[in-house]
C-alpha cells in the first residue's frame, strides 16, 4: 500500500506586488502553507533567471552587488516564512522576483513584484526665472531636496 505524501505537501503564497521609495528595506513577503519549517529546505529568489540569493544547509550565497543587502529572516523561518528582506532598494530593483523553496522532490515557485518609486520628493526640477535692476539673473532651482539659488550679472 503506497503512503500518502499530502502530509508532506506545502504551497507557497506571496503577495503579488510590494512597494517602496529608493533607499528605503523591503520586505518581500512569501511563505509556506500550511506552516511548515523551512529550516532544512533550499530556498533560491530570482530576478528575472538570475539567482540572486541562495539558502541551503543552513549557508547563504548572494549575487554579487546584492552583497550585504539581503536577506531571510531567520527568526520566522521555522513558522514557514521564507520572505526575502531588502535593504537600501534601488530604482533597478523594480522587478518581478521568484521564490523557489526545494523540499526532497517537490518545488514550489510563487512570484513577487517589487516597485520602486523615485522617493517621497519631486524629481522634476522647477525653474522661477526673475529679472531685477536689468543687470541681476536669479534662478532658483528646485531639486528633490537640495536647493541652489545663483545670482549672476551681466556685463
């Protein structure tokens, strides 16, 4: 009589698309159900065909340029959650990521999109151009937070 593996299955669930302003951590949520440890299991997230972050055997490899900005929390992992945190994210990053959790022979995908706005100040420059006593030019440059004021005269 063949056992049955159902008490071994799991799904992975994600959310479809995260959000976040340039500079800000993400977390891009994914985890198993029902609830099961993923303490032992390999855990790979793409983006797009490339792995940038490897867990296996307890070790983690991440794709270069992604060195130190990601990560699994660990805590959770036992409670199934495989999220991947992502610190300091960049406009590149908007992107769609794959999870993929390995467990003996089944492989479950699920994908999470991450898009990144510029950051919570306008990145259009405004331009107040004003002419004073025929030899004075003001400008006054309005650039996501910084701010340059030029006076110039004419000869």
């Amino acid at each position: 009589m063949a056992e049955s593996r159902d008490h071994n299955q799991f799904k992975l669930i994600a959310t479809d698309v995260e959000e976040g302003d340039v500079g800000d951590d993400v977390i891009l949520p994914c985890h198993l159900s029902p609830e099961t440890s993923a303490v032992t299991m390999t855990i790979r997230w793409f983006k797009e065909t490339e792995c940038i972050y490897l867990y296996k055997n307890g070790q983690v490899t991440e794709r270069r340029g992604y060195e130190g900005r990601l990560s699994l929390i660990t805590q959770e992992m036992e409670r199934g959650n495989v999220s991947l945190r992502m610190k300091n994210i960049k406009e590149s990053d908007s992107e769609d990521y794959i999870c993929q959790v390995i467990h003996g022979e089944q492989k479950e995908e699920a994908v999470v999109g991450l898009r990144v706005r510029r950051g919570k100040w306008s990145v259009t420059p405004v331009h107040d151009y004003k002419h004073l006593n025929n030899n004075t030019n003001q400008c006054l440059s309005l650039y996501n937070t910084h701010i340059l004021y030029h006076v110039g005269r004419r000869t």
